[in-house]
C-alpha cells in the first residue's frame, strides 16, 4: 500500500534503522521508543491488524514471535523479561494500520499497561 508507512519502510522508501530482514519480516528500531529496547516486528506483507490474520497467516505468525525470541536475546533482555504488544485498532492505540508487534524490554514494565 503506497500510503502506509511500514509498506514504504519495507520499500525501502523510508529510512528505518533495521536490525533484522528476512524474506518475509522486517524489524526496526522506534523512532519514539518507550523503553530501552522498542523494535518494531513487521510482516513484510501489508495486514491491517492481528483482527485480519488468517489461517494462512500460520507461519508467519509463528516467525514474527521466532524473531522477537532472537532480537530480545540480541539486545541482552532475554534474561530479565520482556513484553510483546500489538495494538488492534484506534481505541487501542493502534497508529499506523499495518500489523506490527512491539518488542518492549530493558526497564521494569509496569501492569496493567495503559
């Protein structure tokens, strides 16, 4: 999609700093991180949100979570905890419309989030 901003990052259209690429995932830094450790996990794919995966979504699903696993060992939090989020929606904070799971660590995480 021309005007979503992870499908131009993916394009290479926008500059991102990215700390992983495959043939079907993409992982960067946020640019407005919220912890030490803020990586973005992204299918390649354009999906507008976990509401729109499908079956067929199966294998990706499972490397996008296989990623997050690698990229939390990486940057040293696979040890002291980590938390992975992806917003469904605006209600939920869901800003940019392309399926993306935040992987969250380096600091203590406070409960409930939000």
């Amino acid at each position: 999609m021309a005007t979503c901003l992870f499908c131009r990052i993916v394009a290479k259209e926008v500059e991102a700093d990215i700390v992983h690429e495959s043939d079907d995932v993409l992982a960067f830094r946020d640019i407005d991180p919220v912890a030490p450790t803020h990586i973005l996990v992204i299918p390649k794919e354009h999906i507008d949100s976990a509401r729109a995966v499908r079956d067929r979504h199966a294998e990706l699903a499972a490397e996008l979570f296989q990623v997050a696993a690698h990229l939390a060992r990486a940057d040293g939090i696979d040890r002291t905890g980590w938390r992975l989020v992806t917003n469904i929606g605006d209600d939920a904070g869901q800003s940019v419309h392309h399926l993306h799971i935040h992987l969250l660590g380096g600091r203590r995480l406070g409960w409930p989030p939000g």
